[in-house]
C-alpha cells in the first residue's frame, strides 16, 4: 500500500540513519577540531564510501546534514570542500559539543559559552522571578531536590540542566528556553572538570543553585539576577577558565 513501508525498509532506514550519524560525527569533530582546514577537500563520494565502508546514499545524506551545518560546501567540479569557521553554525548543539570537545580550542569554546550564559542567564532569572508559576518553581524545586539525591556525574548533569531549563521556562519566553539546548551542550564539559569535588564544594553547589531558586520563588528579580551571576562565577572556577583582561 502507497505510503507504507515493509519491517525490511524500516530495518533498511534505521540502518542508514546510524551509519549517516557516525559519518557525521566523525567528519564533523575533524572539520571542527582543526585536522580538517577550511578549503580543504573531503574527498569524493566514491573515497568516502570506500573510507567509511557505506552506500553513496548514506554518503549524501551525511554531507546534507554537515552541509547544512554550515560545515561543508559542495560545487560542481571543485567537490565538497570545509567551509571557514565563520560559516559554521556555531549556535547548533552537535557543532557546540564538537568545539567543547576539541583538543585545539575548547578552552576558547567553553569560555566563549561561559560569556553567552552570563549575558542571558541573569536576566532570565529576574523575568522569571516576575513570571514564575507554581508549576515552574515545583519543576526547580524538582530538580534541587535530584541535585542533593544524584550520585552520578551524569545525575548531576541531568538535574542541573532541569533546573536551568526551569528558569529559562519560567521566563515564558521562547526565545529563552531555546537557548537552552546551549546550556546542554556545554553542561557535562563543565562536569567534566569538576568531577573530583568533595562533599563540601557539592554541597556549596547546591546551595547556590538553592539560592537563586529562592530569589525566584521570592519574586525578588534583581536578587535572582545576583544569585545566578554568582552560580555562574563559581562554574568558572570551577572549569578553571580565565576571562581575558578587558584593554583600557
């Protein structure tokens, strides 16, 4: 029947999408990660498919969605070729995770998302310390309370992140909480440089996060606004960046 497909053609498009999304995220850490320069060459579909082992099929599909990304460009007669940086679309999750990750430069990302949730965050948390719903505050509430219960580095995260996806739907702006696919990305590299904090530094987390929610729950919005550029400076310490000196 037309528009129906066989339990085969399932099996067939899920495993393309899983050899498309590897070829993604192979090529796409090395384009980001430096080992590829922008202009240089991917190479043809033909070399690609014999690399990576696929179908032309699942070749075009993941140079589409790099394509897209800004990532990769394709001409005729000069073949796909690495973009310049400044093409990239730098606000997508996938490329973020991949600048986060870099050997080269992910010192430079993470400060450079450091300084995009300063700009915002603040703000978002006075709006919604104006906004705040009683479902809003039981969703921050929610997640304090799996912050304190989580034993995990990936608990940790994922409550975190509830938390500040609470705040930014507070706001009831949805410019705001699509921001906050940004601070998923970047979340587990801040993780990661804090894993082996004791209990007391935990427990200073904690409390901030605490903070900011009260201030909240409060309706006090220039105090929200303090608590979180608080929270926000101690995740700096905590990812032991340096901000660079401002040039008088």
């Amino acid at each position: 029947m037309a528009g129906m497909t066989s339990d085969a053609d399932d099996a067939s498009l899920g495993t393309n999408k899983r050899y498309h999304d590897a070829i993604v995220q192979a090529l796409g850490e090395r384009i980001v990660g430096g080992a590829l320069a922008a202009g240089a060459s991917v190479g043809t579909e033909q070399e690609l498919c014999d690399h990576f082992g696929t179908s032309r099929t699942v070749i075009r599909e993941a140079i589409k969605i790099l394509s897209a990304k800004g990532l990769l460009e394709s001409r005729p007669r000069s073949g796909t070729r690495v973009t310049d940086h400044s093409e990239w679309l730098l606000l997508d999750p996938q490329v973020l995770a991949w600048r986060l990750g870099a050997e080269n430069g992910s010192e430079r990302a993470r400060l450079d998302l450091y300084e995009l949730r300063q700009s915002f965050e603040p703000a978002a948390a006075e709006l919604a310390a104006a906004r705040a719903t009683p479902q809003t505050l039981q969703k921050m509430k929610h997640a304090l309370l799996g912050m304190t219960l989580a034993s995990t580095a990936d608990e940790k995260i994922e409550h975190d992140l509830a938390f500040h996806t609470a705040i930014l739907a507070a706001t009831g702006n949805a410019f705001y909480l699509a921001l906050g696919s940004l601070i998923s990305a970047g979340l587990k590299y801040v993780f990661k440089a804090g894993l082996q904090r004791t209990a007391k530094e935990d427990e200073r987390w904690i409390r901030r996060h605490q903070n900011v929610y009260e201030a909240i729950a409060g309706a006090d919005g220039p105090g929200a606004a303090e608590q979180m550029k608080n929270l926000l400076r101690e995740a700096l310490e905590v990812q032991k960046l340096e901000l660079p000196q401002s040039k008088n």
